[in-house]
C-alpha cells in the first residue's frame, strides 16, 4: 500500500514513485513524487490539497536525490514492461510542488531518456502550481515535457489568495498571467473550481465575475487547452462543495465560445 490517509482525511503519496494509477484527466499513469513521503513542500497551501494543509510538516525523509528518481522509475518501468502492462502517461504531481526540486530540470532529462528507453508512446506530464515559473531552467524543462500543465484557479487576486494560500506573499495574478503566456501555445491550464467556506469567508469561484475573468486571462495566455475540474475527494478544508458535472460544462461551453480548447473533468 503506498498510501495511507493522514490526518484531516487527506492522503499522501509514501513514495517517490507511485502506482500506476487510473486518472480521469490523464488515463493509466504512473506517478512522480518529487516531494518528501512523510510530509509535504509546496509554495501554495491550497484549501482543496487532496495532501492536507502545509501545517503538517514537511516530515523527515526530505526531497528524493536525481539519482534515486531515475533508478526507482527504470526499475519501475523494467517490471512495467517485463509485466506487458500498459502506461499513457508518466506524471510529475505528488505531496507538494515538483518544480520545487533543485533538480527538477534534470530529473525531467533523465524521466524523458527512461520512457524513451521503456515506453517511447507514453507522455510525461507535470502539474505545476505555476509559482516557479520566474526561474528559467524550471520553463525550459516544462517545454520539454508533452503535456505541461499548470494552475490558475483565479484571475481575480482576492479568490487565488483565498484558494490557493500562495507562500510567497509577491506572488500574484497579474505577474503569472504575464509568465503563463511564454509558454505560446504549449501549456495546458488547470482549473479547479468550487464552492463554500474558509474561516467565514465564502469561497466561489463559478460565479459570473470569476468565469469572466478566467477567460479573459485563458484568451492573454492563449493555452492548447484549458482542463477544468472539482473535488474528487476530501478536502483539508471541510467546508468546500464539488461544483456538479452540468455547471462545469455549462462553464467549459463558454471557455469554448471564447475560442479556447477545453476538457471538463
Ligand atoms: S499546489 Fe497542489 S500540492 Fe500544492 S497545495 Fe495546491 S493542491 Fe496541494
């Protein structure tokens, strides 16, 4: 078993590499852990973070070394194939920010030389909070990889600090609207969308302001896709709703009337 639930209900990856598992966004996918697997790292503390808040710790086993990466993946992979399974994609998500990693620019090299190696077909994506996006070595790297998907779940300043809780306090909208569009065409956008309450302060961001908003910012980054989705499972936050499957389409209809490729989950 390498998950077990922590407290709050929420669970964290006690691997570096880990499953596979079937994703509704990514289908048959392994996963890369580039965070601790006894604690979380991540530069946001978002109130949905299916790894439970910051607050927990970063624990002790810290960040997993390039060289332990690369042998646990082809090792994973060697079974993988030896076992005539199937993979789609190989993801970079886990207990916190993978870009985080001062080695994430190479373990990506290292993760593209592997899957050439064992399963030239499968893609390698990573999701990514988007706070890094101001160091050069972390966008050439998410270049590299076929499905670079990054989070925006707010275009409005007040909603993205209520959700996403970002660490450093310089961190803002307008400055990573402005990074997300370097990517010209290639990144995908991560939409989380949802709904209730956080210490009296309600949370939504379906309403017509934050959809608004959304798009204008999707139409400035012009992405390949934009992936909107809710809550799959508990949440650190207790007082969130999943926003129903027909709102979400209802919302992904008008990201397409904008002109903007969208997948609702
Ligand atoms: S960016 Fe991801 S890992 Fe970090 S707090 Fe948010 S959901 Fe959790």
């Amino acid at each position: 078993m390498f998950r077990k639930m922590a407290k709050d209900q929420t669970i964290l990856f006690h691997s570096t590499i880990f499953g596979p598992i079937h994703s509704r966004r990514l289908g048959v996918s392994l996963g890369v852990n580039l965070s601790p697997y006894d604690g979380k790292v991540c530069s946001f503390d978002c109130l949905y973070c299916e790894a439970g808040f910051n607050a927990q710790g970063a624990g002790k086993s810290g960040l997993p070394a390039r060289e332990d990466v690369a042998r646990l993946l082809d090792e994973k992979l060697t079974e993988m194939r030896q076992n005539g399974d199937k993979l789609d994609v190989i993801t970079f998500s886990g207990n916190g920010e993978p870009t985080l990693h001062p080695h994430f620019a190479e373990i990506i090299d290292d993760t593209i030389a592997i899957r050439d190696k064992h399963f030239p077909e499968a893609k390698v994506s990573v999701l990514s909070n988007s706070t890094q996006l101001h160091r050069p070595d972390v966008c050439e790297a998410l270049r590299r990889v076929d499905n670079n998907i990054l989070k925006l779940d707010s275009a409005l300043e007040k909603s993205m600090r209520l959700i996403d809780r970002p660490v450093a306090k310089d961190f803002t909208v307008e400055k990573v609207v402005e990074q997300l569009k370097q990517f010209e065409g290639q990144a995908i956008i991560q939409t989380m969308f949802l709904r209730g309450e956080h210490s009296g302060e309600p949370v939504d961001n379906t309403v017509d302001a934050e959809v608004n908003a959304l798009i204008e910012a999707y139409k400035a980054i012009r992405p390949r896709e934009v992936m909107i989705y809710s809550l799959d499972r508990s949440t650190p936050e207790e007082n969130l709703n999943k926003v129903p499957k027909e709102e979400l389409l209802a919302i992904g209809e008008k990201v397409k009337a904008a002109g903007i490729a969208v997948q609702v989950n």
